[in-house]
C-alpha cells in the first residue's frame, strides 16, 4: 500500500503542537485515521453524526485516498506485448 502524500488533500492540515501533528480534517482536531477507521463499522451518515464532521469533507478524503491510489497502480501489462 503506497504512502499518501496528504499535503495535496486541501481538506485535511498538519499542524506541529496539534493532535501531535497528525493529518486532521482542517480546522478540527479530529484525525483523518479516526474516520478512515470508523467507516469500516459505520455509515457516513453515523460517522457525520458521531464525529461532527461534514459530507463533504468525508467526501473530499475519500475522493483523494481513490484518486492517491488509482495513480499509484501499476500500469497493466499488455500479454501481447511481452
């Protein structure tokens, strides 16, 4: 699994001194980790709700961790080709 470059996700910030540094949705203090890990269990809607955390901004980390990821795949390998 590649390392996201989460200083190209204009919803989340890095600031040194808060929550240790950890990438939080912007202006929060709530980490990213934290709502990554709870979609797992729980819908969007529960997790807005749990975390006070908006649509848009779950929206917008989610669109980058897709993004981050479809970038990163290895490009496919034509059968013919090889």
């Amino acid at each position: 699994m590649p390392v996201l470059d989460w200083s190209q996700c204009a919803a989340v910030e890095s600031v040194p001194g808060k929550v240790s540094g950890a990438w939080v949705f912007r202006d929060t203090r709530l980490p990213v980790a934290t709502v990554i890990e709870n979609l797992e269990d729980l819908s969007i809607e529960e997790v807005m709700e749990q975390f006070d955390v908006t649509r848009e901004q779950i929206t917008a980390v989610l669109e980058f961790v897709a993004q981050s990821l479809q970038s990163s795949a290895p490009e496919p390998v034509d059968a013919h080709s090889v």
